[in-house]
C-alpha cells in the first residue's frame, strides 16, 4: 500500500521509491499475487513517467508480473485490469480487449462493472492504428447518387 501512495506522486523519485517498496514486497510474499499486481502498477507508472530505463522494457516487466500474478490467482479483477492497460499501450488491441472482458468478468459487484465500463476512453484510442475489419458497401455510405436522404 505505500507504494501505492509513493506513485500517486508521478513524480520520477517516488516511482522509484514504489518500485523498491513493491519490489521488496514481491521479496517478502513471493506465493502472494497481490505485490507482484502493485509492482506490475509501478512499471506502468514508469512508463509514464520515463523513470524506467527504457518504455518498452517497463511495459514488458508490468507484463511479467501481472502474468506472474494471473498464474497463482485468475479471478482478480486488477490483474487483467493492469494487463489490459499494458497491452493496450503495446497497441496489441486484440489482447487488450480480452483482458479488458476478463476483467469485468472476475468481477460480481454490478455497481463495480458499471464504473470500470464508465471509465472515459478516447474515442480514437484504437481507430488510428487498428485496420478495420468491417467495410460497408459503398452503396451503403450516405452520399449523394446512392439513394440516400439527407
């Protein structure tokens, strides 16, 4: 939980102080899921930041521990929560979906569902860089010449 607190900072020396703390967590309950989700946090946070040593190396660390985490404990909510993120930021969409519907599905608290789904996602998250897989006819598309009313 203080890493948690160190990281709400953003700031470059409290992710690395969270990352020593989760770390040290991870070092103290290896059989537990929970720190290796919070370290999985803090190398998402790294991300952000640029505290890591690279972005694509904190991305795949946060990939590892949350996969380290889904092995011991599949139901956690947070754990496909956190995997979905860093799969999404790796523009690998396809997955980040899946863990998305997971994550909604490990969790039995409608009210809970509701808010993760509210969360505000940006409209062209994934329409830049995902190819569409549904093309209309162009009969189809409202324009002038194809019948269509305006």
């Amino acid at each position: 939980m203080e890493a948690i607190k160190c990281v709400e900072g953003h700031n470059i020396e409290d992710v690395r102080v969270a990352r020593r703390i989760a770390e040290e967590a991870v070092a103290m309950c290896p059989e537990s899921p929970m720190p290796y989700v919070r370290l999985g946090y803090v190398f998402l946070v790294e991300y952000w930041t640029g505290a890591g040593k690279s972005p694509q190396e904190s991305l795949e660390k946060g990939i590892e521990m949350a996969r380290k985490a889904i092995a011991m404990d599949d139901s956690m909510e947070s754990v496909h929560t956190l995997l979905g993120n860093l799969y999404a930021l790796k523009r690998e969409y396809d997955m980040a979906i899946a863990e998305g519907e997971r994550a909604l599905m490990n969790i039995s608290d409608v009210y809970q569902k509701l808010s993760l789904l509210g969360k505000k996602i940006p409209k062209n998250l994934f329409e830049e860089e995902r190819p569409r897989t549904c093309r209309f006819p162009k009969s189809l598309h409202p324009s002038p010449g194809n019948g269509s009313r305006d």
